[in-house]
C-alpha cells in the first residue's frame, strides 16, 4: 500500500496537532494556577490576554488534527504524488518542520502581544520592565520561527536544493 505525500502530510500535521494541543493543556494548568495570586497586579486586558494564550494553542493544535484536510490539498494539489525520492520525503518533512516552528511560535507570539497591550493600557508611573524585556528578548527569535516556519510550509526550495545537491 503506498499513500500518497497528501496523506503522509496530513498524518504529520495531525501529530504535530496531538503535541500543540498537549503543550496547551499545560500551559492552561500552569496559567490557570498564576491567574489568582496575580488577579490585582495585572490589567483587565493582560488577563484576557493570559487566558486566550493557551486557548489559542488548544486551538491551533485542534485545527491540525481535524482540520488539515484543506491545508494538504493547499500544498500538495496532486493527490496521487507520492514519495518516490529523496526530494519529496525532504519537501514533506520540511512541511511539517514549518506547521512546528509556527506551533512552537505561537505562546510567545501571543504574550508578545499581551505585553504590548499591557504596556499601551498602563501609567509610566508602573514598573514594566519585565514586560519591555520580554518583548526585546524574544521578538526577533519568534518572528524567526513564524517567517522561517511558514518559509518551510510553502515548500523552502533553497534549502531543498541545498540538502539534495549534497546527498
């Protein structure tokens, strides 16, 4: 029996689904037990912001394992391609390398967010050091992951020549 790189992207993206949606549930457990001894420290806005976090994540994570279907057909139109050599078994896992860098960016892109709408809402009175230097520290590296991460999903031909002129 021989599946087609349709089928082998969407198996992939579910898994990739199963990992996003357990990543989630934790960060879900690990907020919820922050939320109440911070519930006086933080604006409105940020605690929304903190709930939706995971929230986003569950999401996502739910999206790829039932929702993937057009997504595969997106990227791969012929359904009878199949992995017949090592520059489409590359593609494929490129593919699904680039739906995890995308999960994996997703927490911070969402507390960047967070922060920022943090920043807007408060005095200059407050201390928001913390939050300015999370968002110093970790924007380049999240935008990294999205644009690297999408780059890869549309199929990343430059490393895909590089990889195969090599082997």
């Amino acid at each position: 029996m021989e599946l087609s790189s349709r089928v082998l992207l969407r198996i992939g993206l579910q898994v990739v689904g199963v990992i996003t949606i357990i990543n989630g549930i934790c960060q879900t457990i690990a907020i919820g037990g922050i939320i109440p001894f911070s519930e006086d420290m933080m604006p409105p806005a940020a605690q929304i912001m903190n709930i939706l976090m995971p929230l986003v994540i569950v999401a996502a994570g739910i999206f790829l394992l039932v929702g993937t279907k057009k997504l595969a057909e997106h990227l791969y139109p012929d359904d009878d391609e199949t992995l017949d050599s090592a520059r489409a078994i590359f593609n494929l896992a490129m593919k699904i390398l680039g739906m995890v860098l995308i999960v994996q960016a997703l927490p911070d892109t969402v507390q960047i967010i967070s922060n920022i709408i943090y920043l807007k809402s408060v005095s200059p009175a407050i201390f928001t050091d913390l939050q300015q230097e999370f968002i110093y520290t970790r924007l380049l590296s999240t935008l990294l992951y999205l644009i690297f991460g999408f780059y890869l999903v549309k199929g990343g031909r430059l490393l895909e020549r590089i990889a195969i002129s090599v082997t």
